[in-house]
C-alpha cells in the first residue's frame, strides 16, 4: 500500500468538502474539511474554467523561483466529444509559455467548440515546458456554474511524483501534496508530463465510492479512463480514453460494475497520449485476497509498456539523490502530516530536503536519510536549525547568516551510530519557511 495520504474530494452545492481523509494504508480516518469559496473560479455560458494551484511556496527572495510553466489544459464530455482546449495563455502559440509562482494559482480559460454548453466530466492537465510545476489542487467550474474539483493526494497515492505542499485549500488548515507534471527532459526527474482525469469519479457526495477506494485502490488508480499519468500528452493533439459504455453507480456512488474499470477506454477514432501504467508501491502484487469484480488484470496488456512516474522505482536505494534543482534548500515545517519518515522512504518523493520541528527529524533528500534535530543530549548526528531556531519564522535569510546545518562534531562522531554510515557535512544556504 502506498505509504501517506489519499484524499477523495467531493463537492456539495458551490464546491464543498473533502469527504474522506485516508491515511497510512488507507485503515480510514475520516472527515470533512470546508473548501475555500475563494478558490472556485466564475465562468460564462459555454465557457469552462479550470484553476491550477500550484503547491510549493516560494520565499521572499525573487531570485529563488520555484514556480513553472503554466499547463495546457482539454475538456471532454460523458461520451467523448471535445469540449475545447488551451494551451494555458494566449497566442502567439510558438512563444514561450509564461511562468505561474509556487504557492498561487492559474485560471484557464476554455471555450467550448460550437457553443457546446455540455458537461466536461473528462479533463487533461499537460506541462507545457521543461520547467516542471508541482500541482495541489484543480477546480473546474462549467457553464452550468456546477463545480468540482482535485486534489494532489490523490495522484501521489497514485504513483505521481510528489512532494508537500503550503498550501491551505480549506478550514482546518489542511495542506493536500502536491504532484509534480514536466516535459521530459527536466530538472526534477518526473517522466510525468500529463495527468487525465474522470472528474465525476472525485467530485459529489458518494460515501460508497470512497469506502470503495478505501477498501481497493485499484478502482481508483487501476483504471486508465478514471485517473492515470502520461508521459507525452499534447491538448489539442491528444485525446483522453472515456469509459464505453459509460459507468453506472449506485445509490451510495460506488460502482455497480467494477469490471468495467479494466479497461484502455476508447478514444472514438482520436489519437491518444501515451499513458503511464499504475504500479502498486510498498505492498505484494501476489496473495493478497481479490475482491468480486478483480479477477481481470489492473491493466490490460495490450496497453504499450512505460515506467510509472517514480523514476527508478524498481531499484530504489536510500542512497537515490532525488532533491533535483533543491539540493541547497531546505523547508522548515511544524504540520503534523509533513512527516520526515514518509518522505524520505517514498520511492515517489521529489524535491527539497525537509525538517518537521515538531516531529523533531529532518529528511536529507540527496542522501534519503534521517536525522534527528539537534537538541538536548543530542548533539552530534543531528540537524542544527542555527540561526532559524531564534529568529522570527518569516526570516528565511537568517539574521546572522546561519542556516540549518549538519553537525558531525568531531571526526570520530562523524557517523551515524544506528546505520554505522558517514553523516554528510551539509548546510542549507536557501530556507524556505512553511511554520
């Protein structure tokens, strides 16, 4: 199972809740968290509008950038008529795409073909550049004004390269991860340039549907036209596969027929994108009881063989170096659910080393090591916070120059006693401040 959290989102009126908060190996801790009104965006007849939230906050130095490209994006309805799609600005199309910040967010604008009012119930994100932007939450808003909406724990328990995010997208602070989508080749080593989605299959008040995903998440993940990453995706080219017949559901919204999840999806004669197979993290594929409805391959094998975004993730090592562009950055968090542990043992994980002051650890990203944070009788082997641990939380340039370093005091106690390895000299000369 795959190790942090899966957020199934559901929208109620004007774009309400997450409906259940899905922890560790998914054993339920449920809840229900108010989405922010400010985050929906307002649209006109025949004219969709999807926000992008883009979910790594910057500091205040404008050097140190850490937004992206701004996404293309493609709407299709119920049966697979394209609604309309955009390269995420305006023309010329041959320019460079313009940049959205870390920790904002992009409206784009999608003008249905035909004055076609219709329903996008299938949308595709895709990076536009190399310049990889790590996505928190999607909101689309129809014409109708109905509204749904995403989130990013749903595509890292999906296998999507991840990281945490800043972001706060509703009452009772909750900050959703973030995943990260680039053109191939990028700095961040995510094969992931593209994420479809089947909106209805995450928005609307359907406890059976969750408790559905709850108990299998092969009905979330294992299913192309429902959810799936995409290594070469191009709006406007490219068509997402829809469910043909299209899906029914009960009363509760799960799914009357789940063997009608394992399917590629038809493309009604399009040319599709190349599609990222789901691949199980942490757990056995074998001897685990299949529930009715299972018995058919998660994927069927026609479809073309690709690595799942997790670069190298059939021969992880903790010595893999996964901070990217990062690894003179640190993020400096007190949030219960930014834990150190889950990072760094994520095959998945990209970006930044990261330290949780109240877990008390730090998760070294180039090495995929943990440390603990000096203090007491700890004193070597450790995260020292230097000047961070005195000065106010909005100075990530450190009043004194001290940034966060390794202490590995004297030679002889230069190695980590649990594992017998050397402890690295490292410092942090970027912080960014997320307490």
């Amino acid at each position: 199972m795959v190790a942090g959290m899966v957020v199934f989102a559901y929208i109620s009126g004007g774009f309400g809740f997450i409906g259940a908060i899905l922890g560790g190996a998914l054993a339920g801790t449920f809840g229900s968290i108010n989405f922010v009104q400010s985050l929906i965006p307002t649209t006109k007849f025949t004219l969709s509008v999807i926000r992008v939230g883009i979910g790594i906050e910057p500091n205040d130095d404008p050097a140190f950038y850490m937004g992206g490209d701004v996404p293309g994006v493609a709407t299709w309805d119920e049966v697979g008529t394209g609604l309309g799609w955009s390269q995420g600005f305006g023309l010329p199309v041959f320019r460079d795409p313009p940049k959205v910040k870390a920790g904002n967010y992009r409206d784009i604008q999608v003008r249905h073909n035909g004055r076609n009012n219709g329903s996008p119930t299938y949308l595709a994100v895709s990076a536009n550049g190399n310049d990889a932007i790590c996505v928190s939450f999607i909101a689309v808003t129809e014409p109708s004004g109905l509204s749904r909406g995403w989130f990013g724990d749903i595509g890292a328990h999906c296998g999507g390269n991840w990281f945490y995010s800043a972001q706060i997208v509703g009452e009772g602070n909750y900050r959703p991860k973030c995943v990260w989508l680039a053109k191939s080749p990028n700095t961040i080593g995510t094969e992931a340039r593209a994420l479809g989605i089947h909106l209805p299959d995450f928005s609307g008040n359907q406890p059976g549907l969750s408790d559905q995903y709850t108990k299998d998440d092969r009905t979330m993940c294992g299913s192309q036209p429902r959810f799936s990453f995409y290594s070469d995706f191009e709006p406007g080219v490219h068509h997402l596969p829809v469910f043909k017949p299209t899906l029914r559901y009960k009363s509760d919204g799960a799914d009357v027929d789940i063997s009608r999840l394992w399917t590629n999806g038809t493309l009604n004669g399009h040319q599709g994108g190349i599609p990222i197979p789901w691949e199980p993290i942490g757990r056995p594929r074998h001897g685990r009881p299949i529930p009715p409805g299972l018995e058919s391959p998660i994927r069927p094998a026609m479809m073309k063989p690709h690595r799942a975004p997790g670069i190298k993730r059939r021969n992880f090592s903790s010595n893999q170096t996964d901070a990217g562009p990062y690894k003179d950055t640190i993020v400096v968090t007190d949030y219960p659910l930014h834990q150190t542990e889950e990072l760094c043992n994520s095959p998945a994980s990209r970006g930044p080393s990261l330290v949780n002051t109240k877990e008390g650890f730090f998760c070294d990203m180039n090495s995929r090591k943990r440390y603990p944070v000096c203090g007491g009788r700890t004193v070597c082997a450790c995260l020292d916070l230097g000047s961070h641990s005195t000065s106010g939380a909005s100075d990530t340039k450190m009043r004194n120059g001290t940034t966060p370093f390794m202490r590995t005091c004297k030679k002889s106690y230069a190695r980590d006693t649990s594992s017998n390895a050397v402890v690295p000299h490292r410092s942090f000369g970027k912080v960014l401040d997320w307490t």
